[in-house]
C-alpha cells in the first residue's frame, strides 16, 4: 500500500485530540495557514510572526477548541480538523463578554496581529460574530494539512469522517471560508455559500451552510477512535 493510501486511511479514521497534542497540532496549522488570505491580512508582521501564529493556534487549541471535545486528528498528525459542538460559540468580540473573556481575548488578538493590525482583527471577528447563524449546529472552525501533505485528498477525507459523525446527530453545519481554493472542497461536502462577510478592505470570507442530515445507512461510527 503506498503513502497516500495509509494516509487516506488514517484520515478515514480519525481520533479526538488530546491536551498533549495541542504544540504539534498548533504547528500544523500555523505552517499550513501562514499564507491564508484572512489571515495574511490580520496578521502581524515581522520576525514575530511566525511565534504570534503558533501562540495563536496553540491557544485557541488548548484554552478552548479541544475541551470541547470536537478536534479530530489523524495518527500521524498530519491533518486536523477543529469542530465547536451546539452551544459552544459565544461572542467573540473584544467588546462582549465580562472583562476577564475581554482580557483574553484581548491577548490572544495581540499575539496573532500585533497592535498595527488589531483593528483588522477586530473588524474581522465582529463580521464573523454579526453573521453567525443561531440555531443549534457544528461550526468547523479550521480544518489543515501539513503542507507537504496537501493535494493529497487528505482534507476531504478528514471532512468526510467527521461530517458523517454529524449527519447521524441530523446537526447542521456552518463554517467561515477564507480561502477561495477551499470552496469546492467544501461545496462538493455539501455547503452551501451565504455571500461575502468580510468587512471592507478585507480578502473574502464566505458564510457557508450544511442543513443536517439523517444517518447514512451502513454508517459505522466506530470509523472514530476515542
């Protein structure tokens, strides 16, 4: 069997993220969206780019993406997909929240932008916020591949597992695109395009749909590893 069909396979079926896996996982996905459109917009620059990504990701894993329980990874690490369960998506402005959520939230937006670019970050975050769907459904947040990795369809089945799991809760799905060359990959999963949120002056960032499903027969959640 070669490379990419063991990896297919693992990608196939996925494990839930631990809190020791939050440094390698944070790296993957500041290696793999350090040229995200969005992202190259509120990021800082600079020597301390790189390091204000990695705290970035490192933090959004570990304070809250993998105590939901919703993070799933292939054994080898190298693709993950970042889900938020029903219910787990407050506001994320610096200006909602009691004042300890805005002091974190603060640091963590300082830490990606860097205080010339904070007002970007800002901007993109109340956009986010304004046009997130009410109603209970998953939000995937993030989904990545090591960049050596990618093209390989890795992606698509990682999507695929997890959305199965979702279609037999008969959840919907939403997600915030970033990236135009992800559109068909999340098109051909079943999302459907909401329209450009992206505040002005931003690269696009497109509000995608899923309506739940019903379980697909011959499904077999145990694809999942615990």
């Amino acid at each position: 069997m070669s490379e990419r069909h063991l990896l297919l396979a693992e990608a196939a079926r996925p494990r839930r993220a631990r809190a020791a896996d939050a440094p390698q996982l944070a790296r993957l996905m500041a290696a793999a969206f350090a040229a995200d459109p969005v992202i190259d917009w509120i990021a800082r620059q600079g020597p301390q780019r790189p390091h204000g990504l990695l705290r970035f990701f490192h933090d959004l894993l570990a304070m809250r993406a993998i105590p939901l329980g919703e993070v799933w990874t292939t054994v080898s690490g190298g693709a993950v997909v970042v889900w938020l369960p029903p219910g787990s998506t407050p506001g994320s402005t610096l200006a909602s929240g009691g004042l300890a959520e805005q002091l974190r939230l603060l640091v963590v937006f300082l830490r990606l932008c860097g205080i010339p670019r904070l007002l970007r970050g800002q901007a993109v975050a109340e956009a986010m916020e304004r046009h997130h769907p009410y109603g209970p459904h998953y939000h995937l947040a993030f989904i990545a591949v090591a960049p050596r990795l990618q093209g390989l369809g890795l992606g698509s089945a990682l999507l695929e597992a997890t959305l199965a799991r979702i279609d037999e809760t008969g959840s919907a799905a939403y997600l915030q695109n970033s990236n135009p060359r992800n559109t068909r990959l999340y098109e051909r999963a079943g999302f459907a395009s909401r329209g450009n949120i992206a505040p002005r002056h931003a690269p696009p960032l497109l509000s995608m749909w899923r309506e739940g499903r019903t379980r697909l027969a011959g499904y077999d959640s145990s694809s999942l590893s615990q």
